[in-house]
C-alpha cells in the first residue's frame, strides 16, 4: 500500500483501512474526520484501478479541500474520484438524465431570492381568491416553507405533518411552483435535490446506472444531512 498513514492513531488507521461494509466515524470537531475520510478514499482508489469513490460534503471550500488531498496523495486516481457537493452531485445528474422528467440539460439555477418570489408569486396566482389571504404577507416567509418542504423531502413523504395553517394551500403552492420552475426552465438549490430524488426514484434504470458508477460512496458530517440529502444517498 503507498498511501501513507502516518500521523493517524489508531482508531483513525482502522478506519482508513476498514474492509468490511459500511462505516460510520463518530468524533469531535477537529479531530481529523475529513482527513481520515479523504485517506480512506485514496487508499480505496490506490489499491484497486478498477475502484471509483464519489465523496460528498456541503460546501464548495469543503469539496476543494477534499479533491486537494486526495490529489496530493493518489494523483494518478484523481479521474476514479468525484469529490463534490450534494447539489453539484444532483446538478450533474439532473444534466445528464433529467430529459427523462422533462428537465432539459440546459437548464439554470437561480440563486436570487427576488428570483424565486417571482416564481412563487405565478404558482400564488393557482390559488383561489379566499385563499390567498391566509398565505404569509411576506413571500420571503413563504418561500422558507417552500424550501423547508424542500430539505424535509415532503413530496416523497406520506408521514410528512404540513405546519399548522398551512394544510389546505401550501401543498397547492408547492406543487405550482416545482411545475413553474420547469416551464422556465430553471431551478433552485432545493429543487435540485427534489428532482434528483424524482428522477431516481421513476427511473429505476438510471438510479442502476449511477449505481454502477461508483464502488464507494463517502459522506463529510454525514450527520448534518437533511431528508432530501439521505433520501438521494
């Protein structure tokens, strides 16, 4: 084995060197985790060439680091491996299989929330005249219930508990907004994740495919995961 694990003790070596299914590492901030992850991965990609690892953390600077590391010490790997986050994972999926939902591949994001209040404010508009006056006066607020049926992956959830209030319009605004999304051809960061789930989930030959694509998955802070999020691992 070339991949070095000095300066690992030894919970962090058994770690690293785990062979035997999943594994879930438990420890404090600071305490090396992404280290021993990014170790692990090289150590998986170097041992065996026909390995692939796809690695997902939450943020942009936290996938960078990564992809630097595992550079650093499996350099020759680097194409087996796609470190990256949740919502470039989707991005991409959705880029390359999301005709099968309707989602063209050149699809755009949009970040802006005066964007998005846009939108919102077409799927408002599919409402009846009584209703609208029990929604939020600040769509800011509503667009959070919006992204916190996102996170909480409400459309795939038949336990799923609406807010107090919300039960007779906000399912109706939800599903208006995902479709004006998609007349637009545009999405945001929650409807990345809420379409990759759609797309895995009625096209079980994709989900095979992606399947096949990667020997290991490995999730940074598994713990700060969302329902959408562990719902697309």
């Amino acid at each position: 084995m070339s991949v070095c694990l000095e300066g690992l003790n030894e919970r962090q070596r058994e770690a690293v060197l785990w062979e035997k299914g999943p594994l879930l590492v438990l420890a404090g901030p600071g305490s090396g985790k992404t280290r021993v992850l990014t170790t692990r991965a090289a150590r998986l990609l170097d041992e065996d060439r026909d390995a692939s690892v796809l690695a997902l953390t939450f943020t942009n600077r936290a996938a960078g680091e990564m992809r630097e590391r595992v550079n650093a010490v499996a350099p020759r790997a680097r194409y087996r491996a796609h470190l990256c986050t949740f919502h470039s994972f989707a991005a991409d999926l959705l880029r390359q299989h999301g005709a099968h939902i309707g989602i063209p591949p050149d699809y755009s994001l949009l970040t802006m929330d005066e964007d998005r209040i846009w939108v919102l404010e077409q799927a408002v508009g599919t409402l009846p005249a009584d209703e609208v006056s029990a929604l939020p006066a600040d769509r800011r607020n509503l667009l959070g219930l919006i992204d916190r049926l996102f996170a909480e992956s409400y459309a795939f959830r038949s336990d799923y508990r609406l807010p107090a209030g919300t039960e007779g319009w906000l399912p109706q605004v939800f599903r208006s907004y995902c479709e004006g999304l998609l007349r637009i051809n545009k999405l945001d960061f929650g409807a990345l994740l809420h379409f990759a789930c759609r797309l895995l989930e009625k096209m079980p030959a994709v989900a095979g495919v992606v399947r096949l694509a990667w020997t290991y998955v490995c999730v940074d802070e598994f713990q700060d995961t969302n329902r959408a999020q562990y719902d697309l691992l």
